[in-house]
C-alpha cells in the first residue's frame, strides 16, 4: 500500500505540475495575442481618425455646412424687417 500510494502522489504532482505549466503558457500567449489584437484595433482606430480629420478640413477660403435648420431662415427673415431708420440723440453730461 505503501509503493501505492507514493505512485498516487507522484502521479498528482506530475498532474498538478503539467497543469500549472499549460496554464502559464496559455496565460502568456492569451496576453501577447490580446496585446497584438490591441495595438492592431489602435492602431486601425488612429488611421481611421486621421483620415477623417484629413477629409473634413475645409481648404482655405471653403465652408461647408453640414446642417442648417429649417426654422432659422424663418426666424431671421421675421426678425429682421430693414430699411427702418430710428433717429436718436446723444445726451451729454
């Protein structure tokens, strides 16, 4: 019983030992392929940015509007009538 049960604990040490070992290796290959799968999402991210700031720069002299809303030229043309003058005087102290 004795030959047994040193057979037994080996068995579990090499056992323990074997999946402490995959668990190692596949800890670090999960954390270099996250850190490339990563740098490659950041760096997709940045071109990404940079091509959009690169196409919505207006060019010297060029505006471009997106949006304008339909109730601003209503409201401007009611508010402002032109053509009326108001006369006024300066008061001095």
């Amino acid at each position: 019983m004795n030959k047994n049960f040193i057979k037994l604990v080996k068995a579990l040490v090499i056992i323990l030992g074997i999946g402490w070992l995959l668990g190692q290796l596949i800890r670090y290959f999960l954390r270099s392929k996250l850190a490339k799968f990563a740098q490659q999402v950041n760096e997709a991210a940045r071109e990404q940015q940079q091509s959009q700031n690169r196409n919505s720069t207006p060019k010297n002299g060029n505006v471009h509007v997106d949006h304008i809303p339909e109730n601003f030229k209503a409201k401007r043309s009611k508010e402002i009538k032109g053509g009326d003058y108001v006369d006024y005087e300066e008061i001095k102290e």
